[in-house]
C-alpha cells in the first residue's frame, strides 16, 4: 500500500511539473505611440512591428502582453523586469550590450519636418544647426542629431513636437522618415522634409539581459520565416 501511494505521488508529481514546463513563455512588451509601427487605438494596440511580433510569438506558443507608455519608462521597465522587452528601438553603440536584440524589425532614416513647403531640403542636416529643433526625450534619434552639433529641445511626447512646430516655438520637427509623415498625416498637419540623414536606423525589439537566451533565438528565427514567407510584406501591404 505505502508503495502504491509513493508511485502515485511521484506520478502525481512529475505530472505537475510536465504541466509547469508546457506553460506558454510570457512576455511583457512595452512600446510608445508612435504610428505606423507601433500605436495605441480605440481598439486596442497595433502597428506594423505590433502585428510582426504577435504572429512571432504565436509561432512559439508564447503569450505577450503589449503595453503603451511613455518611451523612457519603458526601457526602464526593461532594464529591471527580467521577462520584459521594448520595441520599436534603435539598436545603437550604447545600448548593444544592455540589451538581448530580436530584429531588425523594420528600418527608417530621420529626417527634420517643416510646415512651410518653400524651405529647401539641404544634403547635410548638420547644416540646419542654427535653427531651434524639436525631439524627444532618451531617444536614438535625437541622440544622433545631437552627436552632429544639433541643439535639440527634448520633449516626451511626440505630438507635443506636433503642436510646438504649429506655433513658432520650434522651426524643424526631429523624427522618422516613417513614422514622422504617418503621425503629421493622422494629425491633419502637413509636414515637409528639410534634410533626410546618410544613416538608415534598424528597429528592433530589446530584451532584458536575463530573458533566456533560446526564446531569443527562438523569435528571431520565427521574425526570418516571418520575412521568407512573405508575411512581413503583408503587413506592410496593409499600412501602405
């Protein structure tokens, strides 16, 4: 009898590990409001590298939940929740090692946006330097201008740019050659580009250092069949 009953416990026991171990991998991923790639709606979160990762992660039967916060929470976030990522970020000198990467999930230039169509475009931004500028708080972007001898009012949300370039505080507007049309467009405000940078940016997704290695090697192989098959172009079918 104390045999059946020891069999049965660890019957019982290596069932509910078996359990534990066919969890879903569950993810917390942060992102910002910024159109096409990532934004919140009335219906919920989406975007291009949104839709990208969802069927990632659906391909490897793990589960994220997507949440939209201000940009440097959340890189804060991650940086102190060991199963959390942020997206759509640029991989840079700076952040190579703070992070694990999944990616590139899509790719832009910056580019300086003016309301009035008659200014010139100019070949070198570096040149516009006498002009008041405006980007974002602990952003790859801004941090770029900055390295060229820009001088960059910083502000957290990106629709503040927006609204300051509307009234004369500012005379160019800091932001993705993507992303910057997209915002202005859904906003109702035309913009026009001034200067466009040499460098193209990747955007990627950026992992706590503690996530485990393979469901990062895991991803990045579903984000390539995602590309071979002919799934990425359709998401970016859709938003064209």
């Amino acid at each position: 009898m104390r045999q059946c009953l020891a069999v049965l416990i660890v019957m019982l026991s290596l069932a509910v590990l078996r359990a534990w171990a066919e969890q879903p991998f569950r993810f917390n991923l942060y992102t910002e409001n910024y159109p096409p790639w990532n934004y919140q709606t009335a219906q919920g979160i989406t975007g291009i590298n949104v839709e990208l990762l969802r069927l990632a992660l659906e391909r490897n039967r793990y589960q994220g939940r997507f949440a939209v916060v201000p940009w440097g929470r959340a890189q804060r976030f991650t940086q102190t929740e060991p199963d959390s990522c942020f997206f759509s970020a640029v991989r840079s000198e700076e952040r190579e090692n703070i992070y694990q990467w999944v990616g590139p999930l899509s790719q832009e230039s910056v580019q300086l946006f003016s309301l009035d169509p008659t200014v010139p475009h100019v070949v070198d931004i570096a040149s516009v330097s006498g002009l008041r500028i405006g980007g974002q708080t602990e952003d790859a972007f801004t941090d770029y201008a900055e390295s060229l001898g820009l001088r960059v009012e910083r502000v957290t949300d990106i629709p503040v740019n927006l609204a300051m370039l509307q009234s004369g505080r500012i005379d160019l507007w800091l932001a993705g050659s993507v992303g910057g049309p997209f915002i202005a467009r859904r906003e109702g405000i035309p913009v026009f580009p001034v200067a466009t940078s040499e460098r193209v940016f990747e955007l990627w997704l950026a992992c706590n250092p503690a996530m485990p290695t393979e469901v990062i090697q895991h991803l990045n192989t579903a984000l390539e069949a995602l590309k071979q098959d002919g799934s990425w172009e359709a998401i970016l079918a859709d938003y064209r």
